[in-house]
C-alpha cells in the first residue's frame, strides 16, 4: 500500500508540500507562538533558506516513501495552515504537527491528527505512533489524548534529539493500532 497523495477532512485538505508553499510555511515556523513548542531541531530564527531545505527534503522523501509530511491546507479559503509530520515508514513511527496561532483553539489539530494516524494506519506497514511534546504544551498533549495515545511519561533515551537536555519535547505519548482499531470501532457503534 501507499500513502494518499491527498486526504480531505471536514474542514482541511491535507497535501504534499511543494515549493509554492514556502512563503506560508516559512510565516508559521517563523512565528514564536509555534516554534516554542517545537522540538530543538527547529531553527530559531527560521529563514528562508531552512523552509527551502525543509520542504526540498519533504517533497524528496514523500516520493521515496521514507517520510510523510502534508502541507495543511483550510479548505474554505485556501491558506496554509501548517504541516504534519510521520518521520519514519517503519512499524514504530514518530509523529508531528504544527499550525499557526489563527487555527489553534478550533478542533482542527484533532482532525488533523485523526487523518494523518487513520491514513498511517492504513498503509500497513504502521502498527505504534510516537509522539513528543514540551512538557508545558498542555494544548498539544489535550490533542494526542482525544486521538487516543497514552501519556508514556518523559522520553526515552533513544527518541532524544539535538538539544534534549536543554529543553524542547520531553514528554511522551504512544498509540498502538490495536487501540485505535479499538476506539474507533466503538465510537461507530455508538453513532
């Protein structure tokens, strides 16, 4: 199986990048409201030429099938919402997501979060998520909770990036497709 070259929830479209988008993602990863909660590896400040690189190596692994990362796009007027991330096709993956400040607050990071871990899912090849935030972002791990993950406490060893010990994402989540699979069967049922 592949992974869909578009997906479209109620409210968002959710695309591979193209170089198009890089005003956009530039104006989101630039903003301070959203790099704070991102891991260390972001750069601060983020320039043009890192949304370039950044989006170059998305479209390049998206087509090797080494990475997934959609573009966000709000279906009723078009502008860029932010991006989402599944860093590995492996059986454990991690996954990541960023919006800019306009969108936060509206249920749009669930539904975000539901279509990208559904669509992983689905692939086949999936069977754990990851996922890290900063101990502080209470908004971000509120939405990995009502996706289903599990708050698997301070992150291990081996899921530590440039710059752990000095701050970023220290907190850890999982979901397993079991539970997934789970949830959403019973969620039907009660429709």
């Amino acid at each position: 199986m592949s992974f869909p070259e578009r997906i479209e929830t109620s409210r968002l479209i959710l695309r591979p990048y193209v170089l198009d988008d890089l005003d956009a993602h530039v104006e989101v990863l630039s903003n301070w409201d959203v790099v704070q909660w991102l891991s260390n590896n972001v750069p601060v400040p983020y320039r043009r030429e890192d949304g370039e690189n950044s989006i170059r190596e998305a479209i390049q692994k998206f087509q090797d099938g080494q990475s997934i990362q959609y573009a966000i796009e709000d279906k009723e007027t078009g502008r860029h919402v932010g991006g989402v991330r599944l860093f590995t096709i492996t059986a454990e993956t991690e996954v990541g997501y960023w919006m800019h400040p306009d969108f936060w607050g509206k249920g749009l990071g669930t539904e975000v979060l539901k279509a990208a871990i559904s669509a992983g899912f689905d692939e086949g090849t999936i069977v754990r998520f990851v996922a890290q935030t900063a101990e502080k972002n209470y908004g971000s791990q509120a939405i990995l909770k009502k996706v289903g993950f599990v708050d698997g406490g301070v992150v291990p060893a081996e899921y530590y990036r440039d710059g752990h010990q000095e701050g970023g994402c220290t907190a850890f989540f999982t979901l397993d497709k079991a539970d997934w699979l789970t949830q959403n069967a019973t969620q039907e049922k009660v429709r």
